[in-house]
C-alpha cells in the first residue's frame, strides 16, 4: 500500500490523475438476499382475491411497499420456491418468472430497492463500491458484480447456468484489466457459493491464471444457529411487520436456508445443542428427528441434497483473506415450551460471532492454513456486526489492501 500512495504522489508531481491508478478488478459474489429478484406474474391462482394475477416485471426483492401487512401474504407466496414429488425438482411458484438483474454490472449488489436508493437499510454492497468509485474503479469494468438466485444451493445454481457465468465473468474482467487476476470479494452465503466455485467448477491452473486473491466477509462456512430458528419457528429478523409463521414458510422453501444449517462435523459437535424443549434437545446431528418432530419431513430431503456441497470445507487453492465480524452476541441455542413447539418463540441463548453467524463457523476458514500451499490470512473485527462487513470503514480499507497489494 506504502508503493501505491507513493506512486500517487509522483503523478501528482507530474499533474496526472491519480484516478488512473487502479489495483486489481473486483468481482463481487453477495449473500442471501444481498442482490435484487425480480419477478413476472401470470398466475391463475393467489392465496387471496386481493393478491394480484398478473403483473410486468418488478423488483420481487427487495421492495418495501412489498412488505407493508396488506402485501406481505401476496409476495412471500410470489417468492417462495415450490417442491415437485413427481419430478423431485425445485422451481418457482406456478405462474411466476423470476430474473436476476445487472450481471456484470454493481446496481443490483448495491440497492436493493431501486426505488428507493438514499434508505441506507436497503443499500448494501453501495459503501464498497463507491469507495472503490473515488479510488477511479468503474462499476461495469473493473469492479463487477455476480448477483445470483440465492434461494437455491451450489447445485442448481449449477445446473442454472450461474457458474458458467461466473466464470466467464471473471476471465472478461481479467482481460478488460489488460490480463490483470482479479480479487474476488464474497459475503455470507457467497463464502460457500463461491468457495462451491473455487473447488468443483474450476481447476488449479484456471485459479493460478485468474484469481488474485479470495477476500471472504463474514463468510456462513459452516453455517449458522439462526437457520435452525427460520426452519422451526421462523425468524423475521426484527421486521415487526412481519410475522415469524409467515417468515418460516417462505424461508423453509429456500434450498440456501438449508444449506445455512450447522454442518454437523468437528465444528458442530454432537454435544452443540442447537434446540431445546422440555423432551428432547437437537444438535447438528439430529436433523432428521428435529424434522419429523416439527411434521416438515421435506427440510431433512433438503438438506441431505445440500449438505456436502462444501460441508466438509475443501481449501480453496488461491490466496486468502478471511475477514469476519468478532464480539457481538450471537443466538446459539434455542429453548422451547413444549406446550406449543414449534409454533412459538423461543427464549435465545446467545454466544459470540458476528450477530447472525456463529463465531466457530466464521473461523472454520483458518483450517486451510494447514491444507494448502498458497496463504491464508484471517482477522476478527471486533463489534462489526454481519452487514456491516461490507459496509465498515475499516473493513474496506483493509479489502483496498488486498486490492492494491
């Protein structure tokens, strides 16, 4: 970093620009719900008269006026992903289309609501990249972004085409940067997305030629205690509006919250109870009894689809940047009254992480050291809770490091 200040200070000496110093291209992967959905409607049935049938195309997420109480049944049925026993498939909802906008460009990863683009709580990766914006980047050229359907798995997605894309992506960004590797700069749900990436779709000589670095952000690698609620009870983040039984409908459909369930393993132990009643108690290793015991068999078929896509957690093969949020208190444990389980609250026990992901998930990264050649550097910031990983300033400058090293 010391050589890229001092080159900027001979080119203003020269009275040049310093905007034409530009460290590596980014390629930015977000987390769930962390890029714009949007969606088409020709529906020949709703859930209720006032929910529309047909419609143009909309941001399906995020929009706000989606969420108000007269809404919220509408577009969470809208969104949900359906399970066919005939075809043993996962779609959309009869009816609808859904599309993912501005691959390759950064609109969708920074608003999430177009509309409305000055709220700050529908901003997300906006911070980073207009840093990266004043430093002379160019959203489209060499800071992009590759929003993807973050409601499916690794799996789909691949057969969906998105990693295809993804890499083709990546190697346009190489080229458009005069063959310069690019960073990839990943947060929450992208960790496993990408790392799915770095390990099943590409091979070493194709990492060697054109990635530069892996920065991971509060990377979900072996889960986090919080799916466990949004399977069982639900969990509406906070939204008051909102209720947990309709949250627990429309993120149970999701292959992602699946797949963001604590990976049973070394990290999970069998001894990391996860839910407790007055019967029975629940860790990682129990999944199929916690299953049938909330009468939703299905979450048990979903996550054995999902969970060795990167459950055991292969190395990367590039060099690594493993950042995450420390200190904040994090649920861990959830404690039910049998006299309505699973359809009340739970009272939360609480450990330590990043206020969503659980600190020994978050760290799981620090295993590679051992296990590949290329480094792996990891740094707790102590209070930056899981959004704010994109958003902190001393969060980003550490990212420009890497960028510019």
């Amino acid at each position: 970093m010391a050589v890229t200040l001092l080159f900027c200070l001979w080119l203003l000496s020269r009275g040049e620009s310093v905007d034409a110093v530009i460290g590596s291209p980014i390629v930015i992967v977000p987390g769930i719900l962390g890029n714009q959905l949007w969606g088409k409607l020709n529906r020949t049935s709703v859930p209720n008269p006032d929910c529309p049938k047909v419609s143009g195309w909309y941001n399906m997420w995020l929009n706000l006026t989606n969420t108000l109480p007269w809404n919220i049944n509408c577009s969470s049925d809208n969104i949900m992903l359906r399970y066919n026993s005939i075809t043993n498939q996962y779609g959309n909802t009869e009816g609808v289309e859904t599309n993912v906008p501005g691959f390759g460009n950064t609109s969708s990863v920074e608003y999430l609501d177009p509309a409305m683009p000055w709220f700050e709580p529908t901003q997300y990766f906006h911070a980073m990249v207009q840093h990266f914006v004043q430093l002379g980047y160019e959203p489209g050229k060499n800071i992009r972004g590759a929003p993807f359907d973050w409601r499916y798995s690794a799996d789909l997605l691949l057969t969906q085409g998105f990693y295809n894309d993804l890499m083709r992506l990546i190697e346009e960004t190489y080229q458009l940067a005069g063959n310069a590797p690019v960073t990839l700069v990943v947060h929450s749900l992208g960790a496993p997305t990408s790392l799915f990436f770095l390990t099943k779709v590409v091979d070493q000589a194709w990492k060697d030629t054109y990635i530069k670095a892996y920065v991971t952000l509060s990377g979900a690698w072996r889960g986090a205690a919080k799916a466990a609620l949004a399977f069982v009870s639900g969990d509406n983040e906070g939204v008051f509006i909102v209720s947990n039984a309709n949250s627990r409908s429309t993120d149970r459909s999701y292959l992602s919250t699946a797949w963001l369930l604590p990976y049973p393993s070394d990290t999970w132990t069998e001894e990391d109870i996860l839910v407790v009643t007055g019967n029975k108690n629940y860790s990682s290793w129990d999944y199929y009894d916690l299953f049938n015991d909330i009468d939703y068999p299905l979450g048990y078929a979903m996550f054995e689809q999902v969970v060795n896509l990167t459950g055991p957690l292969p190395p990367p093969g590039v060099t690594t940047y493993c950042y995450y949020g420390a200190d904040v208190k994090t649920p861990l444990q959830f404690h039910y009254k049998m006299s309505n389980f699973p359809d009340e609250q739970p009272s939360i026990v609480y450990g330590l992480g990043d206020g969503t992901v659980n600190d020994i998930s978050l760290t799981s990264c620090e295993k590679w050291r051992l296990q590949q050649s290329q480094p792996v550097f990891t740094a707790g910031f102590s209070g930056v809770e899981h959004v704010s990983m994109i958003k902190d300033s001393d969060v980003i400058r550490a990212v420009q490091d890497v960028v510019y090293s």
